[in-house]
C-alpha cells in the first residue's frame, strides 16, 4: 500500500462486481450474485496486503471471461490500482489418446497407416506425430480432422500418419511412433500415446542355374518325343509286314 491505508478491494467478472472486501465496514466482505461465479466461501481469505478468493463450479459457458481486481486506499488520496486477465475454462479429455492402426511387423516396402485419435475436450486438442524422438516431417502427415460436437460442444480430433517401412524409419529393425495432444492455451501437460513395430525383411527370391534349368528343359522335350518315335517304329513294321504277305 506504500503506507496509505486500504479502503477497499473489488473483484470482477467482465466489468460485474461479484465480491467486495472493505476492512473499514461491518461486515467487511460482500458478495453479489454474478452468472458462472461460485465462491468458496471457506477459501476467501483478505488482509490489509493481500485478497484471495476461490471459486467452484466453473462452466465453459458462463464462467470463462476477464476479471479484474481493483484496489483503492482511502482518504484523501483515494488512489485506484486494478489489473485484468482473461480466463479460459477448458474441459479436459476425460480418456487417453490413442493410436489406431499400427501392425506388430512390417515387410520393407509395405504402406504403414495410422491415426491418432483423442477424447473429447474443449478447445479442440492439437495433435501432433512424431516417429523415434523426432517430429514426422509434414509430407507424411494428413489434415487433423474434428468430429462433430457433442450435446456440450466438445470435440475430438483424429490426425493421419502415412509412409513406406523403408529402413531410414527404423532404428535397426525398430520403429517407434508417438503422438501428442494439447489444448491451445491451456497451461496442462500434454497427452502422450506410444506404440512400437518391427520391420522384416523381405525373402530372397530362388535363383534357378541356367545349365540346370537347359537341361530340365531338353529332358522334358525328349520325353515329349519319345511317344511319336514309338508310334513311327510301329507303323514300319505293319508296312514290311503287309509286304511280304503281299509276296507270298
């Protein structure tokens, strides 16, 4: 108070007066009734330095605003100090972020899709992916998309993770994704999913030795002729049969 004597301390919510304290008046705290603004009566605590007040119940659609507390000192200076700010109420996910889609085991070479997938909340929560410590770099990863709101306005959100398993994603042959979630301006530690996957390689194709294969080949043709040199000999010998029956 840089020695002057406090006259009074006055919180509002987008300019409403809902508490007052005045230390020279019986009794020395008022409240006044203000939509989204439940005190804790047991919590108020004002002095002739400080003035806190505690409130409960909050809502998203009545509670959030600017508030502002404004100090006076008495006579004759009567001089005002005050000071705003802005409150955000936020409804945090009730579940845990998720991710959708991942396999045990990739061959090299196969399409790895995925998607992250959090609970409802407002403001809606960003999401973001990341593959072994670092951030997927934004060719890979698909618009977030919203759901619609709910009876109360909260949303979820879903964002896409798509690429290749080629072996620059994996440390050795592992892969390790994971994707969070924040709420945007909302001072929470953010959610964190995490999920892991192997990559195999793919089998080696049968190399068939060329001389191999010529001979496989001439022998299945030698067998095909066999038949017709059978049928030819035969024929031959029912021709010199009919002749010398013909010669007798």
């Amino acid at each position: 108070m840089g020695g002057e004597q406090l006259y009074a301390v006055k919180w509002y919510k987008d300019d409403q007066e809902f508490f007052r304290y005045m230390p020279g008046q019986t009794p020395a705290t008022i409240t006044f009734p203000v939509a989204g603004v439940h005190l804790v009566t047991s919590a108020t605590d004002c002095g002739h330095d400080h003035c806190k007040v505690r409130l409960h119940g909050l809502t998203r659609d009545h509670s959030g605003g600017a508030y502002r507390c404004e100090i006076s000192s008495e006579a004759p200076t009567f001089r005002l100090a005050s000071e705003t700010h802005n409150v955000t109420i936020a409804a945090l996910p009730k579940g845990e972020l998720r991710i959708e889609g991942l396999a045990p085991e990739y061959l090299e070479g196969e399409p790895v899709n995925v998607d992250c997938v959090s609970e409802l909340a407002d403001p809606a929560p960003i999401l973001s992916w990341y593959i072994n410590g670092h951030q997927a770099p934004s060719k890979y990863v698909g618009d977030q998309t919203s759901s619609k709101p709910d009876l109360l306005g909260l949303v979820s959100r879903s964002l896409s993770l798509r690429f290749n398993a080629e072996r620059k994603f994996f440390h050795g042959e592992k892969l390790e994704i994971s994707c969070r979630s924040s709420l945007p301006g909302i001072p929470v530690h953010p959610q964190i999913a995490e999920a892991s996957s192997t990559l195999r390689s793919q089998p080696a194709q049968p190399v068939i030795n060329n001389q191999k294969l010529h001979w496989l080949s001439s022998t299945v043709a030698n067998r095909a002729q066999k038949p017709t040199v059978h049928i030819v000999l035969l024929s031959a010998v029912r021709w010199l049969v009919c002749i010398l029956e013909h010669i007798r």
